[in-house]
C-alpha cells in the first residue's frame, strides 16, 4: 500500500465509526483528500472518534493475545503445575512428619512425668 492507499482507507474508517457509532453527531473530516489539504483552517476532527477505534484495537488485541497463547507459555503453566503438585506432596509429607513427632513428643513428655512422679514417690 502506498502513503494515499494507507490514509484513505484510515479516513474511511473513520467515516464508518463517526457514521455507524455516532450517527455523524461527532465531526471526522476526510484527511486523505489531497485537495482539501489547503483548507486545514476548517477541519473539524472529534477526538471521540478516535478513541473509539483505539478502544476496538486494543479489545482486538486482548483477544487476539488470549487466542494465541504461545507453546511456551503453554509449557511454562505445565512446568508450574507439576512444581505444585510436588510442593503440594511435600507439603502433605511435613504434615506427617509433623505429626508423627508430635505424637512421640506426647509419648516422651508422658514418659518424663511418670518417671518425675517415680522419683518424687521414692523421695518420699
Ligand atoms: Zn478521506
């Protein structure tokens, strides 16, 4: 596309939002006529307009992305995935663990006081 192609086919875009969005209440002078270029003194441009098409653009572009998650990212969440399933069953082991020690810190802590009472019985 040449320099004209590309600006004529913007200010058609801008026709058709500034007529289908805004039923031409917002003003969007044509920019690719050569011609009018002199009269610059009485371009009339709604900046509403604009930002409309950026707004489109940028939706485009979100979807665009969400569609096109790429493979590595695809492999990097299968990575993250399989180090939570392993921290989750090491997770899961401590809890053992932690329990099983506890158990023998009740059975030891039994075990002391009985042999304190032993010992107070033969102090006695
Ligand atoms: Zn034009």
């Amino acid at each position: 596309m040449n320099r004209q192609e590309v600006l004529s086919k913007l200010c058609e875009l801008c026709t058709t939002v500034s007529h289908n969005a805004f039923d031409y209440q917002h003003a969007s002078d044509c920019f690719c006529d050569p011609n009018r270029y002199d009269r610059k003194s009485s371009f009339q441009f709604d900046e509403t307009v604009l930002t409309f098409i950026q707004d489109a653009v940028h939706e485009k572009i979100k979807q665009h992305k969400r569609a096109t998650m790429n493979q590595t990212q695809t492999d990097a969440l299968a990575n993250m995935y399989e180090i939570m399933t392993g921290l989750k069953t090491q997770v899961h082991q401590m809890t053992m663990q932690t329990e099983a020690l506890q158990r023998n810190i009740s059975v030891f802590e039994r075990h002391m006081s009985h042999q304190k009472q032993n010992e107070t019985c033969k102090d006695s």
